[in-house]
C-alpha cells in the first residue's frame, strides 16, 4: 500500500508530491497491467514493439517523484547510465563481463550495438533497489544496505532473461545467460549501489520506486508463461 502521506519536496513540475503520486500509480498500474495483458492477446506484436515508451514513461515517472533534483542525484543518474551502458557496450564487443550476446532491434537506437535505452534501464533498475535498501537499511554504511541494494537487480534479471530471450530483446551465442551473466550484473549493481550511498547519503523516500520495483517483478513473474 502506497503512503501518501510524504514530505512535499520542492519539484520543478506541476502538481504537489500527494498528487503526484497517485497520478503515478494510476499511470504505473496501467502501463504494467495493459502491458501484461497485452502479452497474451493477439497485439502482442505491438504492445513488445511499445516497450521502449513503457521504460521511458517509468523513468520519467520515478525521477518526478524523487523530489528536488539535487547535484548528488544527478551525479547518481548520470553515473548510473553511463556505467550501466558502457558495461553493456563492453559486454556487447568483449565478452567481459556478461558473457557472448548481442542485442535485437526492440530497444532502439544503437551506439557501439548497444541500445541507448538499456543505460535508462540500468538506472531505473538500480534506483529502485537502492531506495528499497534504504527502507530495510536506514544506514548506508552496512553490508546488509549494499548487498540488498546490489542483489534486486541480479533476481530481477533472472526473471528478465527468460522472457527477454523469447522476446528477441537479446539473445546469447549459448542460447542461455552463463553464471558470468549473474556474476557481471552484481558486479555492475555493486559499482552503481556504491555511488548511489556517496552521493545520495540521505534516505531517499521515494513513494513510486517500491511500486514500479514490484511491478517489474510482477510483470516478467508473469511472463515466464509467455
């Protein structure tokens, strides 16, 4: 259950941060809910094909909520994409640190056979399990508050792949993501979760990252029936 009783940060948009909220989860709850139900239909076609706008919208409603944009949280978003992408575009070229894989045409524009998009999602994903470590962790400087942060996105991945794979986001020259995959994706989510607690050392309380974080996992939960 969404709390939506929050602190009313100063934010750039229009609407104040309750309103905010529930316009999101109205806007989240359906994106993912249709998208679901898209993925067993006849559209289904179009409803893959709408999968950048489905990342974009989710980015766009998390960092609305986040609050005022402070020079940390930029810093962090920043830091986050571009360690998110460039480990993709390594992963994509070398081999290192994912293993042998190489992207379809679903995500959008390339550089280096790497979509753009896929550091947006690096972020998203990344973001989502830090604020969730900060609700089970309220100092950052625990093991426990790093490990939590940098081990949601290796589950979430797990459940990612399957779907994913069948889906032509990605496909593996093995066919199946090797252990190097999961290996590489806490590697990365640790280096991210890292800067997260340098330069957000507050607890951020964002009211949508526990939501969006739950329905990425409903979502592909759900798809493994795909």
């Amino acid at each position: 259950m969404i709390n939506f009783r929050i602190q009313n940060y100063e934010n750039p948009f229009f609407m104040d941060a309750q309103a905010r909220a529930r316009a999101s989860v109205i806007a989240l709850w359906m994106v993912y809910g249709f998208g679901i139900a898209g993925m067993f239909s006849p559209w289904k076609s179009w409803f893959v094909s709408m999968t950048p706008a489905s990342i974009l919208l989710s980015y766009g409603i998390l960092w609305w909520n986040h609050g005022a944009i402070q020079r940390g949280a930029l810093q962090f978003g920043l830091f986050a994409f571009g360690v998110g992408f460039l480990s993709e575009v390594m992963g994509v070229n070398t081999g290192f640190p994912f293993g042998d894989y190489s992207y379809g045409a679903l995500l959008g524009l390339k550089i280096w056979n790497t979509p753009l998009l896929i550091g947006v999602n690096w972020t998203l994903v990344c973001y989502c399990a830090c604020t969730l470590a900060d609700r089970l962790w309220s100092d950052k400087r625990t093991w426990g508050w790093l490990l939590c942060a940098s081990l949601i996105p290796v589950i979430l991945d797990v459940l990612i792949e399957p779907v994913a794979i069948r889906l032509d986001f990605w496909s593996w020259e093995s066919g199946t993501p090797p252990m190097q995959n999961y290996a590489g994706w806490w590697g990365v989510s640790l280096l991210i979760a890292q800067a997260y607690r340098v330069w957000m050392p507050s607890v951020i309380r964002n009211p949508l990252s526990g939501l969006l974080l739950a329905l990425q996992f409903l979502f592909f939960g759900v798809l493994q029936g795909l």
